[in-house]
C-alpha cells in the first residue's frame, strides 16, 4: 500500500487538489514529490496535445495518407488513448467495475500499440519481398488495409478476452472483486492476467518487429546489390535506412514503456514506479517528435503555406523556396517509406 500511498501524495493531492487526511493542506513548499507530479502532468497534457497535432498532421495531407500513413494514424489513436486513459485513472477509483473497466481499457490499447507496430513492420517487409517497385492498386490497398485493421484491433481484443477470463478464474469467479487492482490506482489487471495477456504478448511482437527490421535491412542490402545504377543504390539506401531507423525508434520506446510497466507492476521499487510515470507521460512527446519532426512533414506544411499565400497575394520569405539536398537524409516521413511512382491513398 505503499506505493498507493506515494501516487496519491503526489499526484492526486498535491496536484489534482483531492484532499487526502494523511497531509495537511497548508503543507509547505513545493517538495520533490511536488516537481516530480508537476512534470508528470505537465508531461500528460502535452503529450495528449502532441498526439492530437500528429494526428492532425497525418490527416491533412493527402501525401501521408497511403497504407503505412494510415496504420501509423491507428497506432496514435492508440497512443492517444492510453495517455488519457492513464490520466484518467490517476484519481483513486473506488468503484470496482469502473475500476475493472478502466483497467481492461488500458490493457487493450497497450495491446494496440504493439500491434500497429509490429503491422508497420511487417506492411514494410512485405513491400520488399514483393517487390517495391510495383504500385499497388486502390482496390489491393483498401484490401490491405481492411485486413491490417482487423490484426491490429482484433488480435488486442482476443487476448484482452484471454486476460479476463484469466482473472476471472484467477478470482474463483469473482471478476470483479479489484482490491489488488487498486494498489495500482486500476492502471493493470491482476498479475496473472497482467504477465500472460500483456507482458508476454507484447514481448513477442517486440521481438518479431526487430527481427522483421533485421530481415528487412538484409534483404535491402540483396536488393541493393543486385542493382547496377549508382546514383539508385543510393537512393534504395538512403530510403532503406530512413525506414529501419524510424521503426527501430518508435518500437524501442515502446520496448522501454513495456519493461518499465512490467518491473512497475512486478517490484515494489519507488524508483521504478516514478521512472514508468515520468516514461508514461511523455510517450506521447516522443512518439510525436519521431512522426512529425521531420524534413519532409515541414515541406508539406510550407507547401500549404505557400499556397494559402499565393491566394492571398501574400509575399512569402525567398528561403522558402530554397531546397535542400539533405531533405531525405533526415526526414522520417512515412512518406518516404514508399517508392517511386507515388503512393496510392486509401
């Protein structure tokens, strides 16, 4: 009840203004406890707002609007909605359904970030394998897609099932009788359910997405030099190394988020405890920073600018039109994850 305790002191009293009987309220100055609650909810609204921006991002443009743009929308969705859901539950729920409920929620949705993850991954190997030089059809992408959609939301829920029925027999059929759910403030379900629905799954579509990344980042190197162009063994390269980083980046923070809730869940560790909040709240900043920080998500935009200006005789600055020879080199678009000619969109 300790770490119970330690979350209520710092994040629900002190910071969302619910009185708790063990402090008083005229407590002094801000303490440690206090910095670290202000940067987790500083950390939580700015994370929900990046998130959003993302989404927005990819939702304007027509030109990240293809089947790994699309998929990547439903793995921000996810994130989004884990962020909240975490915020959410920060104040202490004594409701034992609402409790259940929000729990099981967040356990889908974690379930939903690994899959879309590991769907992008293997959506990019397949585009080698295939053969990436091959446009793909309206009809083959919302095919893809329809099937994309039913393992990224279906696989989560069929193990979210797996989980419950866990813990119902884990309970004696008691399902919803969450006292061990509230020590955690109803952020997991029950240990069981915890390992063999989350902790174990999500572990294995971790490990299939780098092993997809090394199977990609091989066979991008046969492709390579199997091609007697120069100049377009490069640019394979150059996009090749575009793709793998910007994966590897986003499943390994979602590898760091899911070992910090594993040793959360499992130690009775303060540190580790503080460490998984402090990760929580900012996830979606970095998540956002991966997708959107980019070269090639700021010409979209300057494009627009520049289009809204010419309709509105407006001057742009002459550096706006300057181009850039690093623009591929740096941008991790999902846009550049696809080849010539362009992208169909769904």
């Amino acid at each position: 009840m300790g770490r119970t305790f330690t979350m209520d002191t710092m994040y629900t009293s002190r910071i969302h203004g619910f009185l708790n009987s063990s402090h008083s309220i005229l407590e002094g100055n801000l303490t440690q406890e206090g910095v670290i609650s202000l940067l987790i909810v500083l950390g939580s609204s700015l994370s929900l707002v990046a998130l959003v921006f993302a989404f927005i991002t990819y939702s304007l443009f027509s030109d990240l609007r293809n089947l790994s743009g699309t998929a990547l929308m439903n793995l921000l969705s996810s994130l989004f909605m884990t962020q909240l859901l975490y915020v959410i539950g920060v104040g202490e729920i004594m409701d034992s359904s609402l409790c259940m409920v929000l729990a099981s929620a967040l356990h889908f949705m974690r379930l939903c970030v690994f899959s879309w993850t590991f769907l992008l991954t293997h959506n990019m190997y397949v585009q080698y394998k295939t053969g990436i030089f091959v446009p793909a059809t309206d009809s083959s992408i919302k095919k893809h897609f329809i099937r994309c959609s039913l393992l990224g939301w279906g696989v989560p829920s069929i193990l979210l099932l797996t989980s419950l029925l866990i813990q119902y027999c884990d309970k004696k059929q008691i399902s919803m009788d969450v006292p061990d759910l509230r020590k955690k403030i109803c952020w997991f379900l029950d240990e069981k359910a915890f390992i063999y629905g989350l902790v174990l799954p999500s572990y294995f579509m971790v490990g299939v997405t780098f092993y997809y990344l090394l199977r990609t980042a091989l066979l991008s190197r046969y492709i390579i030099g199997m091609n007697s162009d120069e100049r377009k063994r490069k640019k394979i390269r150059r996009k090749t190394n575009v793709q793998i980083v910007f994966l590897s980046k986003i499943n390994t923070v979602s590898s760091i988020y899911l070992a910090l809730a594993t040793l959360s869940k499992l130690m009775n560790s303060e540190g580790v405890w503080i460490s998984f909040h402090i990760f929580q709240a900012l996830q979606g900043i970095l998540m956002t920073m991966l997708v959107t920080c980019n070269r090639q998500v700021l010409k979209l935009y300057t494009r627009s600018l520049k289009s809204t200006a010419k309709k509105h005789n407006i001057v742009m600055p002459s550096y706006i039109d300057r181009p850039s020879s690093s623009d591929l080199n740096k941008s991790t678009s999902l846009q550049m994850l696809t080849w010539d000619p362009p992208p169909d969109f769904v």
